[in-house]
C-alpha cells in the first residue's frame, strides 16, 4: 500500500467514525455528509493505485456512484452490489452538503443505529425531499471495502479512546472482526 492510499484509508476511517459520532449526537445533516466523506475516502484509497491524483479529483470529485461502479470494477467483488442502495443514500447527502438546497426545499432527515429502516413509506403527497441513513448498513459497506481493499482496519489508529468508543457503539460489523 502507498503512503497516499495509508492517508485516504486513514481519513476515511476518522470521517466514518466522526459521522457515527454525529449520528448518536443527533447531528443533522453533519453525519450523513462525514459517513458519505469517509465511504468517498475509503473508495479513493483503493483507487489511488490504479488512477493517479489528479484523476480521482476531475474523474470522481465527490461523486461516490462513480467511485463506486469503478471500485466495484477493480476489486472485481461480486457480493459488493447488495451495498448499492447505501451508496445512493450517502450520494442524496452530497445535495445537502450546503445549506440551500434544504432552505429552498426543506428536508426530513432519518438516521436508523441498526440495520433496517425504521423510516416510513414515502407518501405520494410529501413534497420534502427525505434523507435516511441506516447506519448498520453503513458500517458492512465500510467493512466490505476495508475488505475489498486488503485494509486491517485494525492497524490505523485511533489516537483518543473516544474514537473506539463511538466506532463499536451498537456496530456488530466491527466489534466481531
């Protein structure tokens, strides 16, 4: 591994882990935008050695569906699509990076802790666009591409105890591996 990918997949874990933190803390859209930045990280890092710098900025910039489909592509990975839905939730986060789109729109944000979403049915008549993170999907996505990429995650620190803690806050997909 090269020392850029070491920084992606480092600044991946640290952005996934501040979004957990932000998920618990209520944080809102702040953790849907740090997990999508740490799913974005983590793609790049895998892709950092096959495409240099300048490529993952003009080819990808913060588009995590086209870092995906081309992640998907070189791990050559087939049980990574049942991850595709939580690509798209994370992607609907980058709309809302900035605040104007919510104030134009509004917006109702869900985040779920466990692995099924809690939200409810889309309604025909709701004009407000929804944003919903299930949170234990997000960490087998992170899991499978930690995996995908040859990554012990074990081995990137955490420099504060803090850090462990919101990492195996109610995640079975890091505490057992």
């Amino acid at each position: 591994m090269s020392f850029l990918q070491h920084k992606f997949y480092s600044s991946a874990f640290q952005h996934y882990i501040s979004g957990r933190f932000a998920v618990f803390a209520g944080l809102l859209p702040a953790g849907g935008n740090s997990l999508r930045l740490g799913v974005e990280l983590a793609l790049k890092g895998r892709l950092a050695a096959t495409v240099t710098m300048d490529d993952l900025k003009s080819t990808y910039g913060h588009n995590i569906k086209r870092a995906w489909r081309d992640f998907k592509s070189v791990t050559q990975t087939p049980m990574l699509s049942k991850h595709d839905t939580v690509i798209d939730a994370l992607f609907a986060f980058e709309e809302i990076r900035y605040p104007d789109k919510m104030v134009r729109d509004g917006a109702t944000i869900t985040f779920t802790p466990g692995e099924v979403s809690v939200a409810q049915p889309p309604s025909t008549s709701r004009t407000v666009p929804e944003y919903e993170i299930v949170l234990g999907q997000v960490d087998a996505l992170m899991l499978d591409i930690f995996r995908s990429s040859s990554v012990n995650w074990r081995a990137i620190p955490l420099l504060k105890s803090e850090a462990s803690v919101f990492l195996h806050r109610d995640n079975s997909h890091f505490l057992l591996q």
